[in-house]
C-alpha cells in the first residue's frame, strides 16, 4: 500500500507573497493605489511587517508587481479570447462584448491602467513604463485584430478603438455606463463597416 502525501490530499493556502499580491488586487483596484497603506495590506494579507517587507521591500516594489500581473493576466485573457473564435471579426466583437459586460459589474471602477496612471503622475516612474507597454501591446492587439478583417488603416482604426475603450471605460465609471458602452459599440461596428 502507498502513502499519499498530505500535500496532495489537503490544499495548501497560497503563500505570502502571492496572498500579499492577491489582497492588494483588490484593494488597489477597489479603492485606490495611494488609499491602501502598508499596515492595511499586511493585517488583510495575514503577514507580519517583516514578510511584507522580505518579499516586496517597499509599497513601490508591489504596487510594480501588481500592474506588472494586471498585463500578464489581461494579456493572456485577450489572447485566449481571439484563439477561441473563428475570425478576426467575431473575436473584436467579442472583445468589446466584454469589456461592455465588465462596465456592467458592479463595483466597476474604469481601467486599472488608467487608474494607476491618473495615480503615479511621473512619466518617468516604472509603474507608468508598465502602463505604457501595456498600452502599446493592447493598440497593436487591436491593429493586427482590424488587419485581419481587412481595414485599410489598422494603425488608425486601433487608436480609435483604444480610445473609444478608454472612454468607456472611464465614462462607466464615472457616467452612465449604458451610453458609454453604447459609444464604444458605435465606434466597433463603424470600424467593422470601414473594413468592408
């Protein structure tokens, strides 16, 4: 007879540093990066100063991993979404069908991108270089998506769709989401119809 570890049996918590990172998520997303203090993500993460302190060294230091892990995730997220539809025109509409149906959540508080930039105002700061490459990695996502259905000025017609994101975006959490998901599916079918 085998012994099975207990690891396999029982499941193991994640561990402090990625507790650390999944608590400030949410609380930089929810309430803001500068609003959440150190003492708050050590008491709602469960660790002590001196973990908080060995695994990021400073808030700077996570406030960077986060954003770095929001790129990540919504990269991968963006790129599992195209892969799971016939075409380049269905995966856009999809695309936008989500991000309009993320207006709609409650507790929706626009871009964490633009967020972290409206909160970091130093062009020069790592967390807005982050921002930056998040953002030209999404236009270019977009370009190649209007490439593909045939737009005859990708480039142009994926600054105005980044654009009209990011007014959604912002204006559904700051307005009436219903307008502002309406505008951005505006701009979609336009961009669908110049590609035609």
């Amino acid at each position: 007879m085998s012994v099975v570890p207990i690891d396999s049996i029982v499941p193991r918590s994640p561990g402090a540093k990625v507790r650390i990172l999944d608590t400030a998520t949410v609380l930089f997303y929810d309430e803001g990066i500068r609003a959440v203090g150190v003492d708050r993500l050590i008491s709602e993460s469960s660790v002590t100063k001196a973990t908080f302190y060995k695994h990021y060294g400073s808030k700077d230091r996570l406030i960077l991993d986060y954003i770095t892990a929001q790129h990540a995730s919504e990269r991968e997220e963006l790129e599992e979404l195209v892969r799971s539809y016939p075409t380049a025109k269905s995966a856009l509409r999809a695309l936008v069908s989500e991000v309009v149906a993320d207006i709609a959540q409650p507790g929706f508080r626009g871009c964490a991108f633009l967020n972290a930039a409206a909160e970091i105002p130093d062009p020069s700061h790592p967390v807005r270089t982050v921002v930056a490459l998040h953002r030209d990695w999404y236009t270019g996502f977009l370009a190649a998506l209007v490439q593909n259905i045939g737009h005859p000025m990708p480039g142009d017609a994926a600054d105005e769709l980044m654009l009209a994101r990011d007014g959604a975006m912002s204006g559904g959490y700051a307005g009436d989401p219903i307008a502002a998901s309406a505008a951005l599916v505006r701009v979609t079918d336009r961009v669908i119809r110049d590609a035609a």
